[in-house]
C-alpha cells in the first residue's frame, strides 16, 4: 500500500505538532511554570499520528492516561488540552479531569480512563451503538503504551 503525498503530509504535521507540544509542556514542567502530573510521550509520536490520520473526524477514540498524544493527533485543540492538564476551567472537562480524563466529544475523544485497559468495554460499546446505528464510525481504543484495536463497522450501512 502505498499513501499520497498529502496523506504523507497530514500524518508529519500530527506528528511534529505531537513532538512540539510534548517539549514545551516539558519545558514548562523543568522551568517551574506549571506543576501538574504529566506522562511524555516521546516515541509514541508517529504511530499515533498515522492512525489518527486513517480516521475521521467523527470517528470515536478511548485511550488511557498517558495518551496525550493520541488526543493531539485526533484534534483535540492544544488551549483546551494544556488548560485541562494545568487544572484550569478553561479545559476540556473544565479542569477537574487533568490529563487522566480528556474527553473531547468533538473530535472524536470519547473518554480518556486512568487504568490501562478499562477501556475496551467502552469501546466495545461504542462500536456496538455504531454498529446498531450503521453510522459506520470507526472505534479505536489505545490501552497501554502504543497498545491499540481498531473495530470498524461496516461504512457501507
């Protein structure tokens, strides 16, 4: 198989925007300008960004704690994320899930869970309502260190 250019394209700008946030958020966590709970994840980049380029917008994720990569490369807005992760009103679940439970309904980021593995009943539920709806969504869920099942159902409903 082989991917376009822009397909090639779309999955180096996930990717570096991956990289990017990850080093700044380190920088603010070594220079004493943000104190939260963060989990890097340098090396986990590029997977991510070529799976989340395979889906749509609309398409679910569940993924663990230690998946703010999989949630930049879905889409989730970086003011969003970042405010999340500091605690502050302004995130996505209004600061009082942190960076273990990013949910960003919008695009696609159906629930982040804090124990690895938990999420696979979700998604399984997940695609089954997709499946019983033949929206044809695509339900991928991320359980563990660059661990990830995809289920897709039918697109052609």
């Amino acid at each position: 198989m082989s991917l376009d250019r822009d397909t090639l394209l779309d999955i180096y700008t996930r990717t570096m925007k991956v990289a990017r946030f990850d080093e700044k958020m380190r920088s603010l966590l070594m220079s004493g300008k943000l104190a939260t709970i963060y989990y890097t994840m340098r090396g986990q980049e590029l997977v991510t960004s070529a799976m989340m380029a395979a889906l749509n917008q609309d398409d679910y994720l569940v993924t663990t704690y230690r998946g703010q990569h999989d949630q930049i490369a879905k889409g989730v807005p970086l003011d969003l994320l970042i405010a999340e992760i500091a605690g502050r009103a302004t995130g996505t679940c209004k600061g009082k899930g942190g960076s273990m439970h990013i949910t960003h309904p919008a695009t696609g980021v159906m629930v982040t869970t804090g124990v690895v593995g938990s999420g696979l009943p979700i998604a399984n539920g997940l695609a089954l309502s997709s499946q019983n709806r033949k929206d044809g969504k695509v339900t991928v869920t991320c359980f563990g260190d660059a661990c990830c099942l995809m289920k897709r159902c039918s697109r052609a409903a």
